[in-house]
C-alpha cells in the first residue's frame, strides 16, 4: 500500500497502543473473504447479477480489545470504554476518534445468507480475522 493507514488499521493500532475503545460497532470483513466470495461468484452460474455480503459479522470494540488484551499480554491493551460523548469531543482533535465518531450509535447487521447459500461461502470466524489483523499489525509495525 502506499503507507497510508486505513481506519482497520487505525482502530488496531489505538487498541493495541492501550486507548480505551468507544461502545461501537464494527463490520468485520476479512480481504480474505472478499477474495475467497470473489472466486466463488466467477464460479458459478447462480451467482450471475447477484450482490453478496463479504461482512461475517459484527463485534463491538470492547469485545475487540478484550479479545486482544487476551491474546496479547505483553501489549497496553485497555479494556476501559469510552463514554459516547468524549468521543464527540476528542473527534475534533484525532483522526481515529474522527472515524469512530461516525460510527457512535450506529447497528449494523448485513445479511450475508445469500452467498452462504448461493455459493457454499464459509466465512472464517471474526475472532480469528480479528486476531491476524493485530498479527499482522505488531509483525509490520514501525
């Protein structure tokens, strides 16, 4: 990539960094999958003019950092959240929380059925796609 961090790897760098994550939602979809649901729509004739969901499911951000705190000891990881207001505040002054703002009270739920049933699509559990973003993270960060 041309060395720009996207708002994944913002939001990854802040928990593993030890900043207390908001009460958010967020759609975990691995590039993985994308590539994986790719590959089974060109594959198939059922597949022709339909849209499919790569999203697996959602996970709230304290349920990220927990998860990280766990399988990352050695890092900062803060289980604290962040009250719904302070966010609002502190997106004035970082780009993180900036990001996370828009998200501030937002449900998502995206209905991946289809391209379970249409094209046998297995997604990987969120847990795991999780946990490689933060591998892949602390292997390449500077």
């Amino acid at each position: 990539m041309d060395g720009k961090k996207s708002s994944t790897d913002q939001i990854t760098e802040m928990l593993l960094k030890g900043t207390s994550s908001p009460n958010v939602i967020y759609p975990v979809g691995d590039v993985r999958e994308l590539a994986d649901l790719h590959i089974l729509d060109m594959q198939s004739e059922r597949a022709d003019g339909k849209r499919f969901i790569v999203e697996a499911e959602e996970m709230a951000m304290p349920q990220m950092a927990r998860l990280l705190k766990e399988n990352y000891p050695d890092r900062k990881v803060s289980t604290m959240v962040i009250p719904d207001f302070l966010i609002t505040i502190m997106a004035k002054f970082q780009v993180q929380m900036k990001v996370l703002n828009t998200m501030v009270g937002l449900k998502y739920h995206r209905d991946n059925s289809k391209a379970k049933e249409l094209l046998g699509w297995k997604p990987r559990p969120t847990m795991q796609t999780v946990l490689d973003m933060a591998a892949y993270y602390v292997e390449n960060e500077k």
